[in-house]
C-alpha cells in the first residue's frame, strides 16, 4: 500500500502505541496538549510529527484535520463525540478508540450526508469482541454472547490493585454508568459493579467479574437473545469502589467547599490518578474471554497478553491499539469502506477483515486463542 497521511488525535499510553505503528508505513502527526506526552513519543519515534493542539477547541479540529487521508481518534471519552462530528463535517473518514458516551448512531446521518466512513469503538472490547461477534453472527444464529475483560497490574499492589492506562475518569464511568445487558431478548438495566462472579484463567488466575456497559452498540445492531459483558479486576476490588461510589466520590454534582463549587469526582480523579499511573516500565497484562454460543457450537475466544519490555509498550495500548491500526489499514486500502457510522461488528461481517485483523495481531504477538466445543458435550 502507498504512504498515507495519518493524524492521530490524542498522544497517550494507547495514542502514542498506535503513532508508532502506523509510522511504520506510513506518514503520521500526532497531537496532544500533553507536552510531556509528544516529549514521549517523539523520543520513542523520532519520525512522528508532533503539534501541541488543544482537542477541546471542536472548531480547529475540522481544519487540523483536512489535509490527512485518515483520522485515528484517541481523545478521553467525554470529548470524543465532538471530536468525531468535527472530523465528519471535514469530510475525512476516521477511526476512533474514545469510547464516548453518547450514542454513535447519533452522527450516523451526518457521516452519510458527507460521504464518510466512521469506525468508533475500534478498540479491544469493545472492538475486538464486536468484530468476532460481527463474524459469527453473520453465519449462523446466536442464542449467547459473553465477553468478559480487563486490563491489571502484573504486580498487585496495595490499595487499589489496580493500574489506569486510560483517562481516569473514564474510568470511573465504569463504575458508575448504569450496565445494560440482553436476557431473553429484553435489554435489562443494572447498576455497574453488579452480579459479581470469579471466573478462573490459566494464566491470570482467579479475577472477580461484574456488569459494566460494554456492549454499546451491539443492544442496537444484534438480534441475539442474550448478550452480556463484564468487567474483570483482583478479587475484592467491588467493595472498596462501591464505598467509594455511595459515599458520592465519583459524583458529577458540585458541591460547595467553603464557598467554591468543586465536583467529588474531579477531586477523586486528581487524588487517585497518582497511585493508579504505571511507573516507567512497570508492566500491566490484558485478559479476555468472548464466549459465543449458537444451538450447535460454542466458540470461545481467549486473550492474554502482557507488557512488553522490548519496545516499552503496555499491554492495553498492544490490545487496544494494534486493533485500532489494523482496521484503519482496512479503511486506507478501501477493503472496508462502509459509508455512515460503523462500529466493529460491521467490520468482522465479511470474515476476510477478520482475518486480516487476526494475521495483523498476531504479526504484533497479540494472539486470541480459539476453541470449539459441541453444546450436546457441554448439557
């Protein structure tokens, strides 16, 4: 494939990952506010171009963004559905790993209206676990879809046990966004943290699962009876964030602090950043299991991956980004050119971007393990 332009938005742990990556082959700028961030990955890569920016300004994202083939979006959550509209109204098709919380099939029309291919959610769940579900449901009828997933520390460390690859507030979205999932095919609403279970894993061992709002678009896209995604962490972590959560830390309502309005969850998020931020080359390990199940057959998917300390890059970024980059080479070559706003299950239809996922992630050590089993061997 011929050179392109790529900018990529946001130049953190996963940003920075996905920069280097596609600099492999390609002509990347990267741009952040974090001069610290650009410092970072410059050293890392010196043939990124780097721009200090500021992201929250929508209106200079349209311009900063016109002169590049493709955008990868890597901006926090809470700006991500902007960022994504100012990309669209310049007429570029984009990639995006921000997770926002607003609902994507918002701006499905305005990327149509602009002739633009728009793939959110790109990252590794959701992302990787769309496209696998994309892939099966497009051959056959699925009666149950688990993903269960979760990106640790590879030391457990007091208190937390716990290390933030992420914004840290997005984070703390997961501890307090509502969790929907599919029962019976009627979408139900728990409340984040909920039916905690501990599931085992040869390689990570004992984790404790609980509901959180991963399945995003799949409520809209799937005509699956059950489908249900969870949260992995160190057992015993549920408890702690549940203290936290109803004693109002993560809490978006200011409050008055001897006569200043200030919002616990801010507060939260600067005091607890420091003790969750990995240290320079501490290592965090990725875990995941998808588990699709059809009348016949249930296939299960397995991930586990972990820092790696050749190139200093964290699992979460290998994860995340690598899928993130693997599918902006599909937009790039125009072997997925879907027009309007797609998330990865509509990539992993046609099992050719699948497997060209795979073949890409696996050139980059990131292996999904697959299994199948009868469902007559498993009654």
């Amino acid at each position: 494939m011929e050179k392109k332009k790529i900018i990529v938005l946001g130049a953190g742990l996963v940003g920075g990952a996905m920069a280097i990556d596609l600099g492999k082959n390609h002509d990347v700028t990267a741009v952040d506010l974090s001069s610290e961030a650009l410092s970072t990955l410059k050293n890392k890569a010196p043939n990124i171009n780097t721009h200090a920016v500021d992201l929250s300004d929508y209106n200079q994202v349209s311009e900063l963004v016109r002169p590049f083939d493709l955008v990868i979006g890597a901006v926090p959550g809470f700006m991500g559905f902007e960022v994504a509209k100012a990309v669209i109204k310049a007429g570029k098709n984009m990639v995006d790993i921000s997770f926002f919380p607003e609902d994507p099939f918002g701006l499905d029309q305005l990327a149509k209206d602009h002739g633009v291919c728009i793939v959110v959610d790109c990252g590794v769940a959701p992302g990787m676990g769309n496209l696998i579900l994309g892939y099966h449901n497009a051959q056959e009828k699925i009666t149950d879809f688990k993903c269960m997933v979760g990106g640790l520390p590879l030391v457990r460390e007091w208190p937390y046990e716990y290390k933030a690859v992420f914004s840290p507030i997005d984070v703390i979205e997961e501890y307090i966004r509502p969790a929907r999932y599919v029962q019976h095919g009627q979408v139900v609403v728990r409340e984040a943290l909920s039916d905690a279970e501990l599931v085992h894993f040869d390689q990570a061992g004992t984790l404790e699962a609980w509901n959180s709002d991963g399945l995003r678009s799949l409520i809209k896209t799937m005509d699956i009876p059950n489908m249900i995604e969870k949260t992995l962490r160190f057992p015993g972590c549920i408890e702690y964030l549940k203290v936290l959560r109803e004693s109002g830390f993560f809490s978006y309502d200011a409050i008055d602090v001897n006569g200043q309005q200030i919002r616990p969850i801010d507060v939260t998020a600067k005091l607890l950043f420091p003790k969750w931020k990995l240290k320079p080359g501490e290592g965090d390990f990725t875990v995941m299991r998808i588990e699709i199940t059809t009348e016949q057959q249930k296939y299960t998917y397995d991930l586990y991956d972990t820092y790696d300390a050749h190139t200093d890059t964290i699992s979460m970024a290998r994860t995340t980004g690598y899928t993130c980059t693997a599918v902006a080479e599909l937009v790039l070559s125009g072997q997925f050119n879907r027009v309007g706003i797609c998330p990865p299950e509509y990539v992993g239809e046609d099992g050719a971007n699948l497997q060209f996922v795979m073949d890409y992630l696996n050139a980059r050590d990131v292996h999904y393990k697959k299994s199948t089993t009868s469902v007559v061997e498993l009654v």
